[in-house]
C-alpha cells in the first residue's frame, strides 16, 4: 500500500512531497488546482450549456464517508450524468465532496482561486467517462470531468463593509445544507441521505463557468480530469460550513495553487449572469 499522505508538512508526504510518493503524478505540469486569472481567460464558443441528468434525484446517494482527508458522498452507480458543457462525451458522477479551511478563518479552503481570490470552501463533483472503467479513465487525459463549485459563507452579507466580486447564489439551499450536515457528527456510518446535488447548489447558475485541463488534486495526481470552475459561487449559512471542520476532525485541506506552465484557461463568452447591461 501507498505511503500516508497528508495535507500539512507535518507527516512524511506533505503536498511538496507528493510528487516522491509511488507511481504519482503530482509533479507534473497539468497540475491542479490552479488560480484562475481572468483577464488571461480565452473565451471559447465551444463552452455552451450542460445537460445535467438525475441531479435532482433524492436517493442518489449510496452513502457519505469521511476519508480522512475529506468528506465524500458516494453516488449509485450510472445513476447521475453530466454531458454538453463542451465535454464531448457522457460522464457519470461517481461522488462529490468537498475541501475546506478553518473555523477561524474564512478566507481559505477552495483549491481554485480566481485572481487570487479563494473562498473558504469548494465542492468537487467527480465524473467518469461513460464509455470507460475508472481504471482506463484515470489514464486517459479526459477520462474525468471534475466540476467545481465555490461555496461562500452568506455571513460575509450581513457586513455592509464587505462587498463580494462574485455573484452568489441566495440561501434558498439551507435546509438542505442542514440535511447533509446534520449527517456529519454520525459520519463514519452513514448509508441513506434524502438530499440531491439540485438541493445544495440551489440557484446557482451552471451556464457560466471555467475550462481547462488538468488533474486529480490529491495523490496520485493523475492527469485525467477535464475541469470546470463554475465562477458564480454557492452560498451557505456559515455555521453549517464550520461543521465540515468541527465534526471531521481536520482543518485545511486543499492542495496549494499550481503552476499553469503552457496551459490555457477558458471561459464561456461574458454573460448575463453578473453585472448589468442597463446604462
Ligand atoms: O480529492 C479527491 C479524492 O478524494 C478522490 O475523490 C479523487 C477521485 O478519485 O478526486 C480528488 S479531486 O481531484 O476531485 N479533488
Ligand atoms: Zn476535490
């Protein structure tokens, strides 16, 4: 079995240690998670809207662990899909999860930033290529699409002095945030939640959104994953966010940013979904 793997530099394979794990790819250069910049974005027409199937379903999830390193809600199998969004092929969900900071600090825990911009917490929603066996598509350099969603505290709101660049998506999620949380202090067993992927990301608009090639974010880094950053972020009662890290038992964990080398990031054409076309 591969060594322990952790997140802080405090066991033998912190995430600068990564890439001298067995078979690892993390010292490669289509890495992730990267910061976005968006000047540098390259619009593509190709990036149009997603079909999301079965995200509403109630019952999809097979069952929610924590792994130690993040907390995961694994899916029934070619239950849920995701195609269009430029992917060029149907992808099954196989879990989403999440990474996150800490109770005392809200301006860490994604792993993507936007023009160095993070948010304190960042949702993945794992995909595979239909047509492949994860074992072919962890090898195949888009054999997974990730979609990432940035999740905001709704507290920043309350503070007339803090103002927010992105557009977030309204609260209207909370009872169902309270639903997956409230699974949390139980976590290690838990089989049956009555919550769908609809549920937490409420309003959020899926049209506007990031693309670029990269990898898995944690060990062993394979560069299989088409990314997409969703740029308008999920908002969520703050002290719903804070029991990720009060009931895991660990704070922190997300990869730190890495380099672009050639890459390009693009983005789907400027849209209606923030700021105002009125004079
Ligand atoms: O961090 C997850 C990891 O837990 C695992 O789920 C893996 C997929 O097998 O995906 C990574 S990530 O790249 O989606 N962060
Ligand atoms: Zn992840």
């Amino acid at each position: 079995p591969s060594p322990p793997w952790c997140y802080d530099d405090h066991c033998d394979y912190g995430p600068s240690h990564w890439h001298l794990l067995p078979l690892s790819h993390c010292g490669g250069e289509r890495q992730s998670p990267i910061n976005i910049e968006k000047e540098k974005a390259k619009v593509d027409s190709n990036l149009g809207d997603f079909t999301f199937t079965k995200f509403d379903d109630k019952h999809a999830i097979k069952y929610i662990t924590n792994t130690g390193h993040a907390v995961k809600c694994v899916l029934k199998e070619d239950l849920v899909e995701v195609s269009g969004g430029g992917l060029g092929h149907v992808y099954s969900v196989i879990q989403f999860h999440f990474h996150w900071g800490s109770t005392s600090d809200d301006s860490k825990g994604s792993e993507h930033s936007v023009d160095s911009k993070r948010y304190p917490m960042e949702m993945h929603i794992v995909t595979k290529r239909k047509d492949l066996t994860l074992d072919e598509a962890v090898k195949t350099p888009n054999g997974l699409a990730v979609l990432g969603f940035f999740m905001e505290s709704d507290a920043q709101n309350y503070s007339p002095y803090l103002q927010t660049t992105s557009t977030s998506s309204s609260a209207s999620n909370k009872e169902y945030w309270k639903k997956l949380t409230d699974y949390l202090p139980a976590i290690q067993n838990i089989s049956e939640s009555e919550v769908s992927i609809d549920d937490l990301l409420g309003d959020v608009s899926r049209k506007s959104y990031y693309r670029y090639n990269g990898s898995l974010t944690t060990p062993k880094c394979n560069e299989a994953v088409v990314w997409t950053v969703f740029k308008e972020s999920v908002e969520v009662d703050h002290n719903l966010m804070m029991m990720f890290p009060t009931h895991a038992g660990y704070s922190n964990v997300f990869r730190p940013t890495q380099r672009l080398h050639t890459r390009t990031v693009f983005t789907t054409s400027a849209s209606s979904s923030s700021g105002s076309m009125l004079p």
